[in-house]
C-alpha cells in the first residue's frame, strides 16, 4: 500500500458515498480526499474544485481522451484505475500507464499540450472527479501548492515509466502480474476486482496463454483467488513476495512524493 493513503482507502471503507448526478456545489471534502492530489491541496483550491468539479461514475472500456484530440476534461481518480495506452498499426494495444488515486488524468495538459498521441480510458471501473481543462491550467498556472503536488506526480510518473520499460523486459509475466495485482489492489478498495484474462494480457503486453498459466500459478498458491471475470487477492505478503521489485519501487516513488505540501514550501516557491 502507498503509505501515504489514508488507512480507510485500504481498508475499503470511504467517508462519503456521493453518488452520480448530485450538484457540484454538494461535492464533500472527504470525496477530495480520496485522490492524493487533491487530498494535499489547500483550502482555496480545494473550494474551487468542490464548487466546480464533478462526482463521474466510469464503465469498463469509457473513453478518457483519443489520440491528437483536444483533452477537455481532467479526472482525479477516487477508486478508479485508468490505463494509458499505445495503438500499433496493426491494431495490437500495450499499456504504457496506469492512473489511480494517487494522479490524474491530463499530464499533457501539465506539460503545456492540449492533445498526446496515446489512448486513454477506464480500465477498472468506479469514481472519479472531473474538472474542466480550462479550470485544471487556471489553478496549476496561479496556485504554487497545486502545481507543487502536480510536478511531483509527473515526477514519479516517470520514474514508474522508466522502472515499468525494464519490468516489461527482464520479469517474468508470473511476477509483472503479481505487481500488476498488487498495484491495482491498492488503488481501488475493492474485494474483487473485475478484469479479464484477455484484458489483463493487454496490460502486459504479453499473450493470453502466458497470463493464464501465471494466474493459474498465483491462484494455485492461494494467493488469489479468479472467478467469473474477477479477482479477489487473498494473501498479499504471498503476493508480495510473488512479485519483481518493482511494486516496492512503485511504492517508494509516490508515497515520497505525494506528501502534504507545507505552507513553507509553498512560500519558497513564491
């Protein structure tokens, strides 16, 4: 688990069970803070977005944003996964990220795009909160504690990204799906989480016969258990010890760089 999510977000039990359709205006300050970004901002800001935002229920497969189209909405996953994703000639899709509460969904935007060559949708199912793209370079240009929170992000981000290209070539599929499992478990809460052979083999660029066998393997151990298009992890220090290096990486990076921002801090880079 990322340690610097609250207990609750483990545990599966969240503050606020805001559903879809209620006003912008009603959005709570617990709802924020079950993405760390937005858990981390100060009060202005969190206001603003609370007035402005709203609470999305995503579906399996819902589009985020399309390659080389305008990106106008920005989604801080709540217990939400989304997958970023690189389209070959051919038709053949890798994954080349993955989003959950711990980021969000626009970092072109950050970088001062408005569009990015990759594919973006919800690739396990839940909330989150969405923001105009407009709303999102307003507050990352004027807020210094926001765009502190966001540059940290976009830091780890690459850092996994890095980690993520030498996982996908040295591991073994058995241990890249045990990290895969692990770092999905931590993002969304759930008891199972619904995901697909076929899916799964996507997400790591390998083939479907190579993701069953080690799903099988974890399964065997009693370390997960896969029923009827859903998983359920049963032992996590199995799973852990399963898994390559990288989940602790993955760990490491963002629970260093998701901390609270300070006032301090925020006064330094004024």
């Amino acid at each position: 688990m990322l340690s610097c999510v609250p207990k609750t977000w483990r545990e599966g039990t969240f503050p606020v069970k805001t559903q879809e359709g209620v006003a912008p205006s009603s959005l709570a300050a617990q709802t924020l803070e079950q993405n760390v970004i937005l858990h981390g901002l100060e009060a202005s800001v969190a206001a603003q977005i609370r007035e402005r935002g709203r609470l999305v229920r995503l579906v399996v497969q819902e589009r985020i944003y399309q390659p080389e189209k305008p990106i106008r909405q920005v989604y801080f996953p709540l217990d939400s996964v989304l997958s970023i994703v690189t389209v070959m000639k051919d038709g053949h899709q890798i994954e080349v990220g993955t989003i959950g509460r711990e980021g969000m969904s626009a970092l072109p935007l950050l970088m001062g795009a408005s569009s990015t060559a990759n594919d973006c949708y919800c690739q396990v199912p839940g909330r989150a909160i969405a923001i105009e793209a407009k709303l999102f370079r307003e507050l990352s240009a004027t807020n210094h504690g926001f765009r502190q929170l966001l540059d940290r992000y976009f830091q780890a981000y690459v850092n996994m990204l890095g980690q993520l290209a030498a996982c996908n070539r040295l591991h073994t599929v058995y241990e890249r799906c045990a990290r895969w499992l692990l770092m999905t478990d931590d993002r969304v809460g759930l008891t199972d989480i619904p995901l697909t052979h076929e899916y799964l083999a996507m997400m790591l660029g390998t083939n479907r016969s190579g993701v069953t066998i080690a799903a099988a393997t974890l399964r065997n151990a009693g370390f997960i258990r896969y029923k009827n298009g859903k998983i359920t992890v049963l032992d996590r220090p199995g799973l852990e010890d399963a898994s390559c290096e990288c989940y602790e990486v993955a760990r490491a990076q963002f629970a260093g760089l998701l901390r609270p921002i300070k006032s301090e801090e925020i006064e330094s880079a004024s």
